[in-house]
C-alpha cells in the first residue's frame, strides 16, 4: 500500500467516525447570533474549568457518541481552563493523539451550518508546544499540534471529504497536502514565532474546498473536530482553543452558480 494512502486511512478512522454518528449530536443549543459578523458555534463560557461541553464528544463505530472522559487519559486529554477572566479549551497529549467533534449538519434540532449563507470560519487558538520537528507533509512526522477539521460530505464509496486546517510546527503557512480525500491546509506555524500568543485564523471553507478538491462544496457539511497530536514524533503537544465562529460573506454569490 502505498504511504500516503497509508496514512490516509489513519486519518480517516477519526472523519468516518464522525459519520457516524452524525445522528448522535449537534451544534450546541446555546449558540447565538453576533449580529451581521455571524454566530458564535462555541467560545466554553459556560463550561465550568476543567469539564468539557456536553455537546461535543468522542464519535464511536457503533455510531454513539461517548463521553470524552472515556477516551482520555494523563497521555491524552483535553479540559476546559480559565486564564483573565476568559474560559477557553486545552488540549494536551504525550506519544498519543485526541481529538473530539461537533455535529454542523443540524441533527437532532441543531443549528444547520449553511455554507450558502456562512461560507468563513473563523476561530482563535493558541499553541502552547508544538510537537518537535513534526511536518504534516511526511508520514512519519506527521503530527499537528493543534488541528481544526472541517468534513463536508461522503464519495459514492461512503467515504469522508474533509479539509484539515493545521498549526504545523515546521511548514510554512500556505502549504497544502493531499491524501486522498483529505486535503491538509497549513494555516498557522511555528516558523512565525508566535507560540504561546493568541491567533485568529478565518477561512472561507467554501472557497478552499473548491480549491483543493476542484469541486463544489456542498450546502451543509458534516461536522467539525478539534485535535492534537504527538503520535509519529513521540514528543508532546500542547495547544488552546478559543470561539469558533461561522460568518458570512459579503455580496458574495451563491457558489453553486460558478
């Protein structure tokens, strides 16, 4: 088999997860509207400091959902924290990998993510330790930091298209990867010396999936998921996650007129 489809299908048990469970969960209730700027999908506010919200979880085969706190351990874990007033999510991991997904398609009364009205994502984060030497563009370096997945839809095989937003230790900003259908986007990285500062990265999903896929992106897509890892370098990693916004984009046309 060939490396990168190797590590393809490493990443794809965690978006085919996702999947299916799809039904399980949903965009939390509590999300709320910031006016023209769009909605707040999650910011941890109202996570009490060293929880994690109820809505988010760890997607099973079975198609369940389980608690993170099942899935996590000293090597692998993530907590809601508090620093000046502000509550925020910390994801830490050892030699291991975690992650944990929020349903963006609105099952089960969740907001629907309409991609027509809401193209950008928007999100702040902050690495703490970035796995040593890691670089997404070789299998055996391949460990990320901090990740934002963003899955849009299934092939005709059932299998998962999603873009991998990265906080790479090494590779500059603007790198893009491809392994098969997930498609990696370097849009933070250690090069730029700004480990350890607050970083806000907004994205037109749409825009890239059409990029990177030579496609168009569907109207809804599935989910979102948040990961660290420190897996293939066997180091550590630290990273924060701050308020995920979607947002709209202005006068811009419908892109399945294009």
């Amino acid at each position: 088999m060939r490396p990168d489809l190797t590590h393809y299908l490493a990443h794809l048990g965690n978006t085919y997860l996702l999947i299916l469970a799809v039904g399980a969960f949903s965009i939390p209730a509590s999300a709320q509207s910031t006016g023209s700027d769009g909605i707040v999908v999650e910011d941890f506010q109202s996570t009490a400091v060293g929880e994690l919200p109820s809505n988010w979880g760890h997607a099973q085969r079975s198609g369940t959902l389980e608690p993170m706190e099942r899935h996590m351990d000293e090597n692998q874990k993530f907590y809601v924290t508090e620093e000046d007033g502000k509550k925020f999510l910390r994801g830490e991991s050892r030699g291991e990998a975690i992650r944990m997904s929020l349903a963006a398609n609105g099952e089960q009364g969740g907001i629907r993510w309409d991609l027509n009205e809401y193209p950008r994502l928007r999100w702040t984060w902050r690495a703490q330790k970035l796995p040593e030497g890691a670089r997404e563009d070789r299998n055996s370096l391949n460990d990320t930091g901090a990740a934002l997945y963003v899955t849009f839809e299934t092939n005709w095989l059932g299998l998962p298209r999603s873009i991998k937003y990265t906080y790479s230790s090494t590779l500059p900003v603007g790198t893009v990867v491809s392994f098969t259908n997930l498609r990696v986007i370097v849009v933070a990285s250690g090069q730029d010396g700004n480990v350890g500062e607050w970083v806000t990265i907004e994205r037109d999903v749409v825009e890239d999936y059409d990029s990177v896929f030579g496609r168009s992106a569907p109207d809804v897509p599935i989910g979102i998921s948040l990961w660290t890892d420190s897996t293939e370098t066997g180091s550590e990693s630290k990273a924060d996650f701050g308020k995920i916004e979607i947002r709209p984009q202005i006068q811009r046309p419908d892109h399945h007129s294009r």
